[in-house]
C-alpha cells in the first residue's frame, strides 16, 4: 500500500502529463486567452461573492445592534 504522500506525488506527475499533452494539442496563443478570460470572469464571481458576504454581515451587525438596543431597553 502507497502512503498518502507517494499517491499524492503520483497524482501531481499525472496533472502534470497531462498539462503536456494540454500544451502540445492546443495553440498557445488560444490558452492564454482562456486563461484570460477565465480569469476575468472569476474575478467577476469573487467580486459578487465579496459584495455577498458584505450585505450579509451589514444585515447581521444591524440585526445585532436591534437586538441588543431592543434587550436594554426594558
């Protein structure tokens, strides 16, 4: 039985195979682009996520301070 880091080392090589055979069948200039617009385009998701995860927590500190406004009151 392979330990966990001889596997580990075995899937890396084959990723790295086939990153190779990627290369050789595809025209560089094509990747780049790909790679560009795949970029851009999880640029655009992390930004939305980000927005997200801002409104959640804005509606969250609200929630809290009415909370605790409401709980000193009485």
């Amino acid at each position: 039985m392979d330990s966990p880091l001889t596997e580990l080392k075995t899937r890396y090589d084959t990723l790295e195979d086939l990153d190779k055979e990627i290369l050789l069948v595809t025209e560089e200039e094509e990747l780049q682009k790909k790679i560009e617009e795949t970029d851009v385009e999880n640029s655009i998701i992390q930004d939305a996520g980000d927005l997200c995860r801002y409104r959640i927590n804005a509606v969250r500190g609200a929630a809290k301070q009415s909370y605790l406004g409401g709980r000193y009151r009485q």
